[in-house]
C-alpha cells in the first residue's frame, strides 16, 4: 500500500498509528494540504517577509499581497478553517477531528504564521471563532463570527495586563459594568496579539463583572468590543527579542470609558472564565502541533546545512565535527516523542473534549515548547552567525517558540495533580506489602532488601 505524501513531513511510524482513524475526507483534505505547502507556502515564506515595509508607521497598515494571494487560492482548494471541527460546530464546521487537523497543523508548522494564515487557522482568530461559535448568541455570529470564517477580518482577544500576574487569569482588573443598556469598561492590557492588524475588527475582552463574588471564578465576564469604538487607544506594539510580528503584533491598549450595547455580552454574566478554558484546549494542541512542524523544519535546515560541500571546514563536513550527528539524532527522537505525546491529547480531546483531557493538554503545553526550542537551536549553532541574522528564518522561529513558555503554566498544575496521587500509591503499597509478606512466610524465605 503506497505511503501518504504527508509522511514527507511527518514519519512512516507516526502516520501508521493515525491512518486508520482518518476518514477518506481528511486523507484528501491533508494530500491537498501538503502539496499546497510544498508548491505555494514554503517558496512564498521569504516573499511574504520581504513585502512587510521597513516604514514605522507602513507596517501596520499593511495586508501582505501575497497572503492575500494564497488565501484566495486556499479557499477554492477547500483548505479553510480547518481548525473548526464540524462535530463541535455542526453549522459551521469542516468535518475534521482534532487528530486530524492535529497532524495538518504540524504540516502547517513548517511555513511559519503565514501558512496557518493562507487557509484562515491562525491564532488569534482561530480560538474567539470557537468562542463565537459556541457561545455566541445568533446575531453576534451574523454580525462578527461570519466574516472571520470568510477571512474578510480578523481579531484580538484581549485577556493579559499590564501591572497584574495575568497568567492566573482571576488576578485581572479591567472593569467590565453595566450602565443602563451599555456595557463600560475600564482597563490596561497588553501583549494583546493580532490588534496592530488593519483587518482587526473586533476585541474579546475579559474583565472583571462582579468582582465582590464569592465564587473567583464567577467574577469574569467577555464583551465584544468593535475596534472603533471611542476609547480603545492602542498605544504601542510590544517586541518580542526585537521582533515587532508587524502588522499582527502584540499590543499594548487602554481602554478608557469604552461604551458597547449589552448586546455584545458573550455568553452572559460571570461566565468568562467557562469560555477562556473552552477556548484554550484544542487552540493548545494546535500551538504544539505547528511547534512540532516549526522544529522539524528547522532539523530538515540543520541536515542541509551540515551535508553542504560548500561549507566544509579543515577538510571535513560539519556533520564530521563534534556532536552534530549526535544532535541530530537527539533532535529527532526529540520530535518523535514530542508528536506521539500531542496526537495523544489530540484524540483524548475527541474522545471528551477539552476538559476531559486536561492532563494530556498540559503536559504537552510545557514539554512542547522546550522540545522545539532546543532543535531550533541546535540549528542555529549549525549555521554559526547566519543563524541569528535576518538572512535565515531560525531566529525568528526561536524567538516565537519562547514565548510558548510563558502563555502557560501547566507545569505546576500537572506535578499537583500528580500529588493528589498518593494516597492511592500509599495505600496500593501497603496491599502488595501484606502480600508479599505472605508469600515469603509461605515460602520460608527472607525478603532479601
């Protein structure tokens, strides 16, 4: 039986272990996919770089032409919101699994923020489409959801802040209160990705409700609020190593009065916090898939490079130097493992959806990451100075990976959960004891530790 083209990018192994669980659909969807990465996204990477104006101020008023070019060509491929699983979302979803965009999502990996945006599943619009997709009321889809799913806007989803640990999300001051008929808020955020976007039309923005409750996860609540809405004040991109990710970005805004209709409450009051942890399970998994693909993109530049005639140093290939042929093949077992551990959250969320495999997510959000950036710069040091220069995409992937390790904090959760194991250990120890104990009185014998 001939291989899928996916195994070029993937392996013969891991592909074996998932194609019985594709349908004939997503077998065709991902064939597709992987021929529109090798003939259109991979050659358009450094175009796309190139079309971003150096102008301060031109940047951020930019759609790149040829994103725009691929998007159009994506669309009539039926390579478009992917991400969206028609067994979650019937009305609007692509009948995928998230296993099965698990693994497109990887093949998606290799072509950096521009592929994940040609066929409409970049983040952040991916995860606010699922929130209005799944709780948004009918004229909020109307209005806001549908054009995102066509690809004629995009979005910002607006939850960390300035002067506050964000990271637990229950910390957060932006006031969110009614008046009237309106909703008011009042706030300072940051790292906001996607909002320094011409195409940005709409905020998420979580905030605090009732923050009286007695109940810290009640306290929250989501409003969308229209980009030009009076108040918004976007006051700055923020850098990530120096990288502006123009014209997405990751702002920093204030919110000052800003005044939107009630209607634009998701979901309703106090029910934030049951929408963000909706919204983060599967947008995870797709984070560590595209790591995935990032860091095999990055072994397949390193093998090039360290095979190059042209670089030989004293009379040797740099794969004949040191540790390189060590550090590739610890780089792919790396990926290997890497794969299985995210295809496996991949079908428990398929099986029970996000909250039924959060364990699964967590670990994979914090071995990832680390995962990634350790191939990624192995590569880097097998390019010596060019490495960290514009002139290779290395420097920009490793500075994107990073910031993965700190959008969670699953490792803490995990070792906790970990923890409450050990009654249930204490007290299994103690039954194999008594048992043990028996045998050896039965066999005459002393236990010999």
């Amino acid at each position: 039986m001939a291989s899928h083209p996916v195994v070029e990018f993937t392996s013969e192994s891991s592909w074996a272990m998932v194609e019985d669980k594709f349908s004939p659909f997503a077998k065709e969807t991902l064939a597709k996919l992987v021929t529109f990465m090798k003939d259109d996204i991979l050659p358009a990477v450094r175009l796309a770089h190139s079309q971003v104006p150096e102008d301060s101020v031109k940047r951020w008023k930019t759609v790149i032409p040829i994103v725009a070019e691929l998007k159009v060509k994506a669309r009539k491929l039926g390579l478009w919101n992917l991400f969206l699983s028609k067994a979650h979302y019937p009305k609007h979803g692509v009948p995928l699994s998230n296993l099965e965009y698990a693994v497109m999502a990887e093949v998606l990996g290799r072509g950096g923020p521009i592929a994940s945006e040609a066929v409409n599943c970049s983040a952040p619009d991916t995860g606010n489409m699922e929130v209005l997709a799944r709780y948004g009321s009918p004229e909020q889809q109307e209005k806001w959801l549908l054009p995102l799913l066509n690809g004629q806007t995009r979005s910002a989803f607006a939850m960390t802040e300035r002067f506050v640990a964000s990271s637990d999300a229950t910390n957060i001051r932006t006031s969110i209160r009614q008046e009237g008929n309106e909703i008011v808020i009042n706030g300072h955020k940051w790292w906001i990705s996607g909002a320094g976007d011409p195409r940005c039309a709409l905020h998420l923005v979580l905030g605090k409700s009732d923050p009286n409750n007695s109940d810290r996860y009640q306290q929250q609540s989501i409003v969308i609020v229209p980009v030009t809405t009076p108040g918004v004040k976007v006051i700055r991109p923020m850098k990530v190593f120096g990288y502006d990710d123009a014209p997405e970005g990751h702002c920093e805004i204030i919110y000052e009065n800003v005044r939107v209709p009630l209607s634009n409450l998701v979901l309703g009051w106090g029910k934030g916090f049951e929408i963000i942890q909706g919204r983060l399970g599967p947008g995870r998994i797709h984070h560590c898939m595209r790591s995935i693909g990032a860091a095999a993109q990055a072994l397949d530049l390193m093998i090039q490079r360290v095979t190059d005639p042209s670089r030989k140093t004293f009379g040797k290939y740099l794969y004949e130097h040191g540790t390189v042929i060590a550090d590739i093949a610890k780089s792919r077992a790396e990926i290997e493992s890497a794969r299985l551990l995210v295809l496996s959250a991949a079908l428990q969320i398929d099986k029970f959806q996000a909250k039924g495999a959060m364990k699964e997510i967590g670990i994979a959000k914090f071995v990832v990451p680390s995962m990634a950036l350790q191939v990624v710069d192995r590569a880097i040091q097998s390019f010596g100075a060019e490495g960290i220069s514009q002139d290779q995409e290395l420097a920009g992937t490793w500075a994107g990976l990073r910031t993965l390790r700190l959008a969670d904090v699953h490792i803490q959760q995990i070792g906790q959960r970990e923890l409450k194991r050990a009654p249930a250990l204490a007290k299994r120890t103690v039954e194999i004891k008594q048992k043990e104990k028996l045998l050896l009185e039965r066999y005459g014998a002393k236990s010999p530790l």
